[in-house]
C-alpha cells in the first residue's frame, strides 16, 4: 500500500509541528515539508489533519490504556497503583514532550468534531482509573466516593501540574523531578479511608 513507516513519519512530523505551532496554524503543505514527502503522500493515508491528530491522541491514550490494563493484572494495593499511574505519566511526559504538549494544548481548543472524539478517548482512561478506585473502595484501601468524579479530580490535577512542568524552565524542571512524588502522595491521602 505504500513505503513503510512513510505514516508514522507523517503523524510524527505532524505532531512535532502542532505542538510547536497549534494545530490549526499548523496546514497539511507544512506537515509535508517536515516529513519530507508529498501532500499527496499525506491524503493516501489520512484524509485530514484531523485524522493525524486523532492519530496521535489515540497512540497516547493506548499506551496509557495498556498500562492501566498491566497495573490492574498486578494486583496491587491501589496506593502503589496510583504512585505507579502517576510516575508514568510524568515517564510519558519526558519521553514525548511534543506529544504531551500537543495534547495539553489542543484539549484547550480543539473543533467540535475532534472535541468529541478526545472526550471519548479521555473517557477511557478515566473508566480505567474509576474501576481501579472501585477495586481500592471494595477492597477497603479507599473512603467511598463518586469513582468517576474522583478519576476526573485525579486526571485534572495530574495535567494541571503537568501544563507548568512542561514550560522548562526552573520551576518545570522541579515539577518534573518532584511532581510525581508529591502529586502521587497527595492523591492518596486524598483517597485513602
């Protein structure tokens, strides 16, 4: 169907450039140039922007998916889960900067259309993270509350302190280093019974 790995060098340079200039600054004759291939090589595997986009936000959600999948097989104490949750995301964040601002940013701005599919695709790691504290409350590791709601809290205060740590400058960088250490200590005396 074409040369491999020509789309992942598309997705990676269309990502790469919507993290730095938005996505909608950011045109399909740009993401071309960056990947080093013709526009008409873009249409032949996507057929917009919007579709690299989703692209890229699906791969992220996937792997965050796959490691809440492996988390919950392990059958830890959820103190430990939500330590290890937050530790790769802040793992996920030094590894792909350009993704983790792209999603940060964009989750601010996005069209009607993709809005929707990123708050299908973040559902899905927030039912993950709800059935974990469900586990924790059944289990009596957890005070009883809303799962879903608590997810979300969690989810928000992850990204909130991750937005700053992706800034780099002194204080982004003591985030990086501290953040998930603090976020993951705080999040469970907040949850704990």
């Amino acid at each position: 169907m074409g040369t491999p790995g020509l789309a992942d060098r598309i997705v990676e340079a269309g990502g790469r450039l919507f993290a730095e200039q938005g996505f909608h600054a950011t045109g399909i004759r740009a993401i071309a140039q960056a990947a080093k291939v013709s526009i008409g090589s873009i249409y032949h595997y996507f057929e917009s922007k919007e579709e690299i986009l989703e692209r890229i936000v699906r791969a992220e959600i996937d792997r965050r998916r796959e490691f809440l999948e492996g988390l919950r097989k392990q059958g830890l104490p959820l103190e430990e889960q939500v330590r290890l949750i937050v530790q790769h995301h802040f793992s996920l964040l030094r590894e792909g900067r350009d993704s983790a601002r792209l999603f940060l940013r964009e989750w601010f701005d996005p069209t009607p259309e993709l809005r929707t599919k990123m708050y299908r695709l973040y559902d899905e790691v927030a039912g993950y993270i709800a059935q974990l504290i469900e586990e924790g409350i059944a289990a009596g590791e957890a005070r009883p509350c809303r799962p879903l709601v608590a997810a979300y809290t969690i989810l928000g205060l992850v990204e909130a302190v991750s937005l700053r740590a992706l800034s780099g400058d002194e204080t982004a960088a003591l985030l990086m280093e501290e953040g998930p250490r603090e976020l993951a200590e705080s999040l469970w005396l907040w949850l704990r019974r």
